[in-house]
C-alpha cells in the first residue's frame, strides 16, 4: 500500500509543501499564507511534474488551480 508523498518548496513565495495521496488521487497543497486545499482527481504524473517545475508557484497557477476540482480546510 502506497503512502502520501510529499513534495516541500524551500523557494517559493507561494507554497510550502504538497501531499499527494496515491490512494485517493487527492492533492492537498499548503500555502504560505496559512490556506490548505485538496484538489481531486489529480493524476500521479501532474504530481510530479509539479514537484519538479522550475517555479512550483508558476506550475500550480497554470497546471492545477483552475484545473481540479477543490476544497478549503477550515
């Protein structure tokens, strides 16, 4: 059984680190403003093509935002 990866981003101004749920197919991204969000239905493969983006900020803007389905954490 397959475990969450996560992926942290020590040089971004916008995030701080991402778990992917394999299981689930669930990424929950944690920003450094303080949000949390779980996209859904998120393929292994954008995973990690975000985890090694040049710019994870440029990245989740274009590839995974607007793009995936998503709830806050309260």
């Amino acid at each position: 059984m397959e475990q969450k990866i996560t992926a942290t981003f020590g040089d971004s101004s916008l995030l701080l680190r991402a778990d992917f749920d394999p299981l689930m197919d669930a990424l929950t991204v944690y920003f450094r403003q303080g949000g949390i969000y779980t996209y859904v239905n998120v393929a292994r493969e954008v995973f990690d093509e975000f985890k090694k983006a040049e710019s994870a900020g440029k990245y989740f803007v274009r590839n995974i935002r607007d793009e995936y389905e998503f709830h806050k954490h309260a």
